[in-house]
C-alpha cells in the first residue's frame, strides 16, 4: 500500500510477520465491467474468509455507488444474480462508503467506484483523493482488492501531489488533507468528514 500510494504507512507496532498470508490488488476495470470485477474479487477473498469478514467500500453512499445502483433494479444475468446473492443474501457481504467505514476493519476490503469521475467528485469537495485512497484500503487487515477503472488518479499522480505537499507549493487542482505525514485513518477522514458536511457521501 505505502508503494502504491507513495507514501509512508505509520503502522510499524502493527505489522504482521512476512508469512502472514496477504496481498493488495490492483485491478484494471474496463468500462461496463465493473460487476463482473466485482463478483470476481468477491469470489477470490470469500475462499479465504467468510462474508462477514470482507467489504465493500466506495467513495459514494448509497444511492451513487457501483454496488446501490446494483442493488436498486434486477439482476439481469446469471453472474449478476450470484452477486445480488452476496451483497444482499441471508448472509449478505457488508457495503458502504469509505466515510462510514472510517474506524472499522475488515479482513478483506474491496474499492469500488475508484474512477475519474469519483476523483472529481472529491476534489470539488475539497477533498484529497490520495487520503480517500488511502483510508478505504488501510481498513484492510489482509487482503484489499482496487477496482480501478481507466484514468482514475494513480501512483505518478499521487506522487506528485503529495511532492507539492511536502515542499508547501501550491498547484492547481491538488488539495491535500494532512500532507504526506499523515498521522492515520482516523485524522484523515476526521479531515474529510469535517469539509463534507458531517461525513455524508454523495447519494
């Protein structure tokens, strides 16, 4: 995570021994993709963990995000039907956004709605994309899998931004909440929340 994001991670008191089973993801969705991808990843961390063990986060609430969406109209396929079973099944996989997340861990953590349009809509509010990045996939205590649609903010990007941080230059369309030292999750998406009207993503 500190390499993808480009930045330090200050977690050293809670590092797990090299041999703990675990592993980041970054998946490239195409465009219309994005619930096949979804039901794939599902599948991948459910042979390890059970449904209440993984979950899905996205920078929107419930109504905008990948999985509401999902779950507002009728599955239309047989791949789609197995998804509504675990998003929404007896024994449903939890979704909500990385706002409400905020606090909470999960074994296994999927990002969905990771997309140019949700980067903009994050940096309209003033938000930094990187700390958004950054807090849904430290909820992860063993596997995370990104989502990534094309030209969504990534790795160059975020390096650059958190340059412009760290030497106190102002650049146009780069905010960023905290700098490169962050002091965690939990200052991050107090930052976050605080410049959202209470934490309510969009939807």
């Amino acid at each position: 995570m500190s390499g993808q994001l480009g930045r330090p991670l200050d977690h050293a008191g809670d590092r797990m021994p090299d041999h703990t089973p675990g592993r980041l993801e970054v998946v490239p969705v195409a465009e219309g993709r994005e619930l096949p991808a979804l039901l794939t990843a599902l599948k991948a961390h459910l042979e390890q963990f059970g449904p209440d063990e993984v979950v899905v986060l996205s920078p929107f609430g419930e109504q905008s995000s990948l999985v509401g969406r999902f779950l507002a109209r009728e599955p239309a396929t047989k791949e789609e039907r197995q998804l509504r079973e675990l998003l929404a099944g007896e024994r449903a996989v939890a979704w909500r956004s990385i706002f409400k997340g905020k606090g909470l861990d999960a074994a296994a953590v999927v990002l969905t709605d990771i997309t140019p349009d949700a980067a903009a809509w994050a940096d309209e509010r003033r938000l930094s994309w990187n700390d958004l990045l950054y807090v849904g996939m430290t909820r992860a205590q063993y596997g995370c899998t990104v989502l990534r649609s094309q030209g969504a903010p990534w790795s160059g990007e975020l390096d650059a931004e958190l340059g412009a941080a760290r030497v106190g230059a102002a650049r146009p369309g780069v905010r960023v909440v905290g700098g490169a030292q962050n002091a965690g999750a939990a200052a991050a998406m107090a930052a976050m929340a605080g410049r959202s009207g209470g934490g309510n993503s969009k939807g």
